[in-house]
C-alpha cells in the first residue's frame, strides 16, 4: 500500500484529513491541454486559494505539508496550463501547499537545478515547509493518487511519462518531478549549483543520494503517470560530462552550503508566489 510510504508532516489526531482520493473532485480532472483556462483572480476566489498559491483544507487537519518549487523562464502558456491543472488536483489530495515559481533573469544559461536551491531558501524563509516537491512545469500528473507530499525515501515521482511511452529509460533517473523531505533534502546539501544548460543535474542530484545511502522510491507505474506537455528540446549543455566526473568532490561545498543569488523581484501572484533571481 503505498499510503504506508507517506512521511506524514504532522501527527493524525481526530478530523485528520483522509489521504484517499474524492471521487467526485478528481473526475473533474481533464486532458491537460483541454483544461479549462480560468482568469487567474477568478480562479483563486473560486478554490478558496490565498495569495501567492497557499492553500489548506478547512474542514479537517491536513497530513502533509508541501512546498511545490517550479523553475521558470519564458513558457507562459506552460505555466497557465500547469497552474489551471494543479491546484484541483492538490486540493483533492487535502494538502497543506503553497507553490513557488522561481523565475530566472536573463542572459545566462538556465540552472534548473540551482532555481530548486533558490526555491528551498526562499520557502524555508517564510515557512518551515515539511516537504518538498521539485518540478518541471511542463509535467503534468495525471492519476490524482499520485500523492504530492513525501515518503519515507526521496522520491522520482514522474517515473511514467507518456513522452517515453510509459517507461522508465533508465534507473538512475531522477528528473522532471521528485519529491524529498527538508531533512532529506539538507542531508545531501541539496542540488550542485554548477550545471548551467541541460542535462546532468538531475544525474548529480542522484549519486548526492546514494553517497548518502538515501535509497529512491517509485510509485508503480499506474501511478506515476505525467503528461509531458509539447515544447522544443533544448541543446545538451557540453560542460555536463565534466561536472558530473567531479561530483563527488563537490558534495559537501557545493549546493545550499555555498548557495549565492539575488532576489531581484517577489509577488504573491493570485496562484503562485513569484520570485525573480539572479543566478
Ligand atoms: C539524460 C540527462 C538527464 C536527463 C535525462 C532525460 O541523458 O539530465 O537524459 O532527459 N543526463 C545527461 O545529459 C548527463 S529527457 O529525455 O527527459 O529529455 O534528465
């Protein structure tokens, strides 16, 4: 049973919230492309979302205490998609969320994996966030069992992407959506800062939680189904090689221990709460 996985962030008591599916929410769930796309104002005043992307149950004592972190740049129609899609879909599992865009400044190459060290210092700042979620905005969930909030072990969440036909390409992969507990987290000094361009931070990311002995966790693949929402691949960045042979010498002085970067601008935007850096 994969609920016996779950790493709760708060103790059951009476009116706990049940972590079991509401069938009649999550049949609202549509084809992602096909969601309907709602003002952003209306949307937040509709599900009860406060500003900047918070939201919790009322009617009962939530389990699970998640910040969601999406590294951004410039895929504005992704973003709407995502945020349209997730917040029924959090809101069915009776989470205690918020969710936090990262957007880099221009020029430099994207540094997917220093946005998610971005995101856990700033999250950290307001809240003391239980549970982390790193993800991809162009993945989108698709079975409302696949829960949003930790297991006992870090967690590849998108270990089913219908862009691989369903399968997992290889078993180190540890891209596109995971999920890890703050301890987890700062345990492996969370993601190497080095990897400007694509690819490889993921890889390192990885082998930071084997040196650490931290074993991955997959849902089956029923489960663990994402759609991966079309856009154009980006060329491989050619340092990717050579920093991942030097990862292991990086582990413990490169990551949140030697993480520098400027908030450049911040909004608590009616779904999300928006940060703005230089990385
Ligand atoms: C590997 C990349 C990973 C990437 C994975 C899947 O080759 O960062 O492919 O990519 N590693 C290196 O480049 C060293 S995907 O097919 O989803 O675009 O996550």
């Amino acid at each position: 049973d994969i609920y016996d996985e779950m790493e709760r962030s708060y103790p059951a008591r009476d009116n706990s919230c049940m972590i079991t599916i509401n069938p009649r929410r999550s049949s609202q769930l549509l084809y992602p492309e096909e969601h309907p796309r709602e003002h952003p104002v209306a949307m937040a005043r509709r599900l009860g979302i406060l500003p900047g992307g918070q939201w919790k149950p009322l009617n009962c004592h939530p389990l699970f205490n998640v910040a969601i972190i999406l590294p951004y740049r410039n895929r504005q129609t992704q973003l709407t998609i995502f945020m349209n899609y997730i917040h029924p879909f959090l809101q069915a599992q009776n989470l205690d969320y918020r969710i936090f865009v990262i957007e880099q400044s221009p020029v430099r190459e994207f540094n997917r994996a220093k946005l998610f060290n971005v995101g856990y210092a700033e999250a950290t700042k307001v809240n003391d966030f239980h549970c982390f979620i790193f993800q991809d905005i162009d993945l989108i969930p698709q079975n409302p069992d696949n829960i949003y909030a930790c297991t006992k072990m870090p967690r590849h969440m998108s270990s089913s992407v219908n862009t691989f036909r369903y399968n997992l390409p290889y078993s180190g992969l540890f891209g596109g959506a995971i999920a890890l507990t703050r301890k987890q987290f700062e345990r492996v000094n969370g993601f190497s800062n080095v990897f400007y361009g694509w690819g490889g931070e993921d890889d390192d990311f990885y082998s930071r939680l084997q040196s650490k002995g931290l074993q991955v966790t997959r849902f089956g693949p029923d489960i663990a189904q994402y759609y991966m929402l079309i856009h154009n691949k980006e060329p491989p960045s050619s340092a990717r090689f050579e920093n991942l042979e030097n990862s292991a010498k990086r582990y413990d002085t490169d990551g949140i221990s030697n993480l520098e970067y400027r908030v450049l601008n911040h909004q608590l935007r009616p779904l999300y709460s928006w940060i703005l850096a230089d990385v």
